[in-house]
C-alpha cells in the first residue's frame, strides 16, 4: 500500500515537472504626470512632469514615445531638446522625464502621447489646453 502511494507521488511530481522556464518579461507600466495648466497663450510653453511607472523590471525592456496634435497648433519637446514630429517614435531614455508643449493656437489645443514598450504594450496620455486670450480682453 506505502508502495502504491510513493509511485502516485511520483507520477504526480513528474507530471507537475515543466522542462521551461517561465520567465517574465514583459511587465505592467503606467504614465504619471504632475497637474498642467488648463490655459496658455499663444506661444507660451507648458512643462509636462512626466514618470514611467514600472510594475517589474526586465533589461531588454525598451521604451518609446509619440504623440498626435489632434486640435490646435503646437510643438512638443523633450527635456533633452529633441523636438517631437507627430506619428513619430523617439526612444525614452529615462523614467523621469519632461515634455514641453508650446501652443502655436489662438483657440483650444489637445494632444495625446503614447508610451510603447518593447512588447507591444502602450499607456496613453493626453492633454487639452484653452487659449489664454485675458490679455486681449484686458484691452477692450
């Protein structure tokens, strides 16, 4: 009977034995920001305080960014200076990083920015900013 019980055991550790290794690599992130003006004028600029927020960690993990000016006029920066064409992807270099959104419009600007990482996985961010015409009305 204590024979019969060991070769089930064994049967059951045999068949619960996986010759892979189940290694994660591709790890949950989110986009944290800092709060960001609601208004701007025309060719003011906007800081975007920006964290890369990474439930896990794998070295081949890269990661991406790009955005899309869907209303309104603007450039966007990276705090290393690199200016951002729309559609395009840039390496994201570092976790804590700015942007700088400068309006070019006279009326609302929005924006979306996506991060990508190596596996596909995309957070997406976006912005709206009114124009801050007070020193017109300030005229009148």
């Amino acid at each position: 009977m204590l024979t019969g019980c060991y070769i089930v055991a064994a049967l059951v550790l045999v068949s619960a034995c996986n010759d892979g290794l189940d290694i994660q690599t591709k790890y949950p992130f989110t986009v944290e920001t800092m709060p960001v003006p609601k208004k701007l004028k025309v060719n003011e600029t906007a800081e975007i305080r920006c964290e890369l927020k990474r439930e896990g960690r794998w070295k081949d993990a890269d990661y991406t960014i790009r955005w899309f000016l869907y209303d309104g006029k603007g450039t966007l920066k990276l705090d290393d200076g690199t200016v951002l064409l729309p559609n395009e992807h840039y390496p994201l270099e570092k976790e804590l990083f700015r942007l700088y959104f400068t309006s070019l419009s006279d009326e609302q600007s929005s924006l979306k920015v996506w991060v990508e990482d190596t596996f596909g996985q995309m957070v997406e961010v976006e912005f709206s900013f009114n124009n801050d015409n007070s020193e017109k009305e300030g005229e009148r």
